[in-house]
C-alpha cells in the first residue's frame, strides 16, 4: 500500500541522492582547483625567493609579502574542498535516515496486514 508520506519519501530520497551526485562531481572540480592553487603558490613563492637577496629571513618575508594574494587562493581552494567533503558526509546522513523512515514505515504497514 503505497501512501502520500511514503511516496514523498521515495522522492525526496531521490533528489538526496541526485543532490550527492552532483556534490561529488563538485568536489572533483574544487580538488582540482585546489591542486592548481598550491602549486601557483608554491611556484610563484619559490621564484620570488630565488629572485630576492639577502639574508635566508629575508628572502622569505619578502616572498611570502609577493605571494600574500596567491597563498590566500590557495587556502580558500582548500577550505572549499574542506567545505564540500561535509557536505557529502551530510548528504550521506540525510540518506541513511531517509531510508531507515522509509524502511520502519514499510515494516509498520506490513505488521498492520495492508502490506499483504
């Protein structure tokens, strides 16, 4: 016996579940937006210390005050991946608990006999 609530359910747990797809091709392009940052960081940093003289102390500030912007992408690119891999988690607990509802509600209307 099929109901309003359980139909809602089913559907609900569909659009969880096209939800997480999508969030999971998400993360991919933000893992991957992040990789590119570090390494724009790491490269832009190493050419901007190589470029500098000075003391070892130095050469670092001065290349850590060249890349400020970049090392500031690079952290928000990984926050972001950060950020997208609780959401998936999240999604994943939505789900579960959809389907145990779902599933107590199916045993419930099998033990009341509608079920048969």
């Amino acid at each position: 016996m099929s109901t309003p609530e359980n139909t809602r359910r089913v559907v609900h747990l569909a659009d969880l579940s096209r939800e997480l797809d999508q969030a999971v091709m998400d993360l991919g392009r933000y893992e991957e937006m992040a990789v590119e940052a570090e390494a724009d960081y790491k490269l832009a940093r190493s050419h901007a210390m190589k470029d500098a003289s000075g003391p070892m102390d130095l050469r670092k500030a001065e290349a850590d005050i060249q890349c400020d912007e970049l090392f500031r992408t690079c952290g928000k690119a990984a926050a972001l991946v950060t950020m997208q891999r609780a959401h998936i988690k999240a999604l994943h607990t939505r789900i579960d608990v959809g389907r145990t509802l779902q599933a107590t509600a199916r045993a419930e209307v099998n033990l009341a006999g509608f079920g048969t």
